[in-house]
C-alpha cells in the first residue's frame, strides 16, 4: 500500500479511495499530500460506493483517513 499511496501522490491525485478496513492499522498518513477514504459498504459494487462517494469527499483532507459507513 506504501507504494501505491507513493505513487498517487506523485501523479498528484488527492484521494485514495478504497474498501480495506485493514489499512487504518498499516498506514500512518502524517505529513502526506493525500487523503485516503474508507468505505464500509454491503459490497464493492459500483452501486453500492457511489451514493456515499460524494459527501465523503466534500471535506477530506490531505493526511486524513475517513471511514464512509454506507447506509
């Protein structure tokens, strides 16, 4: 995960999204450029992720890990 959160903040993306819950615990994000955003959702389905996407986003911030609870 290292690599890959390396390598989106070379390619200036600002947010990292996925579904591992287990990155919280393997990742430190002080003094990174990059936000990563947790879902936690009934599946990895497109239909599922996209209805929470937006509000998370709103606010995230670089170094910020946030969890997104579907409803």
């Amino acid at each position: 995960m290292k690599l890959l959160l390396d390598a989106a903040e070379i390619l200036g993306y600002n947010v990292l999204l996925t579904i591992d819950q287990g990155v919280v615990h393997q990742q430190n994000l002080a003094g990174r450029r990059i936000a990563l955003l947790i879902f936690v959702a009934p599946s990895n389905q497109i239909e599922d992720l996209a209805p929470i996407t937006p509000a998370a986003l709103a606010d995230i911030q670089p170094g910020n890990i946030v969890r997104v609870n579907a409803a």
